[in-house]
C-alpha cells in the first residue's frame, strides 16, 4: 500500500494514520485553493526519502517503501500518515487530551512511556483533517483562504469531533465571507450539509434560514437517518414535526370550510327579491360545491393521511391558495347578482383561506440556534469516550 507522508512538526510525537483514495484528491472542487494550499501541497510531497523513511521508522521499526508508479492503480487506495505534535493536538482538542492522557487509555501509556505513539483514524478525512492541523500547529500560510462546500461540510465534521471550534473560529469567518454567497434559497441537495455547517459553526441566521426551507420543502422525515453529520436527533425531529404540524393545519383548514357549508347554518347573507332563503341555500351549495370539486382536483381532498409522505408544506399551501370557490351572488350569475356587484367574491370564503395560508407560511420561520445549543457539561466520562471510540484501547 501507498504511504504519503505529511509533517507538520519535525520533531513530533504522534503519527495520524487515515486512509485515501487517489479517486477524490480534488480537495477543493471548483471554488478552488489560493496559492498557499498549492504552496503546502508541493511543500509536504517533496519531503526528502531519506527523512520520511527515518521519521517512519521511528514508529514501526521498518521504513516503509511505496511501490512503483507504475505498479500503483490510479484509484489504488493509499495511507496518509500525519507526524504532528501531541502538545499542540492536547491544547486545542479536549477530545485528543482524553485520548492521550496515559491514565484513560493504553495511547497515552505508550506516549508517556516511549514518547511517540500511531492514532489510527480511519474515517476522518484527510484533507479537512490536513487543514486543521495546519491551523493547531502555527502553519497560517498553508491555510486555504477559500474551501468548497465538501471540504467545510468534513471540516464541520472533525470540529465537531474533537471540539476544536475555538480554533478555527477565525477562519471560518474567512471562508464564510466567499462561501455564504452558495447558502441554498431553495430545497436542494446541498440543505443538510449546509444545516450541519451552521450547527457546528454557530452560524444562527444561516441556521434558521435552511431549517426553514427544510421545513417547508422536505417530504419526510428530513435528515434524520444520517449518520455522517454530527447533527442531533432534537434538531430533525423539530423540523419533521414542524412540517408535519403545519401541513396538518393547512388541511384543517381547508377541512373546516367543507364541514362549515356542509352544516345545516346558512352562511350566505345576501338579500334577494322573492325566495331569499331558497337563493341563499343555493349560494352555500354553489360554494361547496365548487370548493368540494376544487380541492378534489389540487389533491386536497379526500385529505392526504398523516405524517402526509410525498407532501410538501410549501406543495399543500400552494394547492390551497389555487382553490377556486364561486359564489351565486357574484358575476357572472348576472340573473342574481343584479344589484350585488359590490358582493365579495365567494363571500369571502377564498380569502379567507389565503390570509389562512398566509399566516401558516409566516410561522414556518425555522429554528432558532439557541434553543438548541447547550455547552457541553460534566466530567470526562471513560465508558462513553470508548463507546465513541471504539478503535481505541482501554487498559
């Protein structure tokens, strides 16, 4: 197997060990790097043989020799090792202080007793992984200016891991100030990166704008079986349940205008020359009919069943904002609405669902930061650290 060698501190005493595949080098896709990250790249791939190979050996007794080129598979998967400092690592990450304190785990046994010890992590990603590193070990001139969304979507991921957040905190409002210009308006696939990204992060504003569009435009339970992102449950739960509520009370309303003038009251007010009562039962008829057939044919009625899969908020509001209602008192009967003309449209029944929609839509206004975030309390707990990690050995 391939080996890169990457060393962010000469002298240290913690190899990172990750896995990669030559397939998705592409780090920053087409937002791009400026020239430090080039500058970092050519800096750590032409690192001396002579100097990898004693570095190595230092951790596995052999050094190790990648095999031709010409041997290699392009999409062959390779290691990338990462010599830093375990100071530095312990300074910024109380998730990497647990970890080597020799009194948690065998890690920080062999690092206190052999000074220098191997962390194998095989699901961080490399390049995000490489651009924290960078900023805990001092290296500020091969820190990208800018990242893409993969790259601060994993970035997100680590900081999260290893609570690194005061670190990079600067940065972020770097790459933010060229990356917030792509913040979704709209129901795409980039909503849930973006919604992890402003949880970790604490973007609030960002946050509450792309949970609203999740709550408006998502047609189950958004998110809420990805493992990757370090999102909480609380979080999709609150935007399923606000989807489900608000698409619920969208039907209710339409539900209870068909129960209002399906009821025995008479709702139409008009006063007619003649049979008054018999014009204004036909009005109310005319009404319902018109709203039964209406929302037949918009898919509101029957009502679709709850937790209404396949429905959008945003859908179901729509379809009751195109609802067309007719009242007899109004044109275009004109043999009734002689003398009516200044008569409400529908009476005012189609209005009156609009301002409806209106407010519903109004209050689908996404989550606020804040309620959901806690700082984290309570003493290192051993027995949860390993069920996080379960790679890691335990005395």
């Amino acid at each position: 197997m391939a080996v890169e060698l990457l060393s962010f501190d000469p002298d240290g005493d913690l190899l990172l060990v990750l896995a990669d595949s030559n397939e998705n080098d592409d780090s920053t896709g087409s937002d791009g790097l400026d020239g430090g990250a080039i500058e970092q790249t050519a800096t750590q791939l032409s690192l001396p043989d002579m100097i990898a190979s004693t570095t190595l050996s230092r951790f596995d007794g052999d050094s190790i020799e990648s095999p031709p080129p010409e041997l290699e598979s392009p999409k062959a998967q390779k290691e990338i090792h990462m010599l830093v400092s375990s100071k530095h690592l312990m300074l910024a990450s109380p998730v990497f202080k647990a970890m080597l304190q020799h009194n948690n785990f065998k890690e920080g046994d062999t690092l206190r007793s052999s000074g220098k010890v191997k962390v194998e992590l095989p699901d961080d990603d490399p390049a995000a992984l490489r651009i924290l590193l960078d900023i805990i070990h001092g290296r500020v001139r091969q820190v990208p200016r800018q990242v893409n969304l993969r790259i601060m979507t994993e970035l997100s991921v680590l900081v999260d891991k290893y609570q690194m957040l005061e670190v990079v905190e600067l940065c972020v409002e770097l790459w933010m100030s060229t990356l917030k210009s792509s913040v979704p308006m709209f129901f795409t696939a980039d909503l849930l990166a973006w919604l992890n990204i402003s949880w970790v992060f604490g973007l609030a504003d960002i946050f509450k704008q792309i949970s609203r569009i999740a709550m408006r435009g998502s047609t189950d339970l958004f998110g809420a079986h990805e493992s990757h992102l370090p999102i909480p449950q609380p979080v999709f739960a609150a935007i399923s349940d606000a989807r489900r509520k608000g698409i619920q009370d969208a039907i209710a309303v339409v539900e209870y205008t068909i129960m209002k003038y399906q009821g025995p009251m008479q709702h139409c007010r008009t006063f007619w020359p003649g049979n008054r009562i018999k014009k204004n039962t036909a009005c109310d008829g005319l009404i319902l009919g018109s709203l039964l057939k209406s929302a037949s044919a918009n898919g509101l009625w029957p009502p679709p069943s709850h937790p209404y899969t396949g429905h959008t908020f945003s859908g179901i509001i729509t379809r009751a904002r195109l609802l067309e209602i007719t009242a007899l008192c109004e044109e275009p009967f004109s043999q009734y609405s002689s003398g009516n003309l200044n008569i409400v449209p529908s009476h005012g029944v189609k209005q009156s669902i609009c301002a409806q929609m209106d407010a519903l839509e109004a209050n689908i206004n996404g989550l606020d930061l804040k309620a959901f975030k806690e700082p984290r309390k309570g003493p290192f707990k051993k027995d949860a650290f390993v069920e996080h990690w379960p790679i890691l050995q335990t005395e």
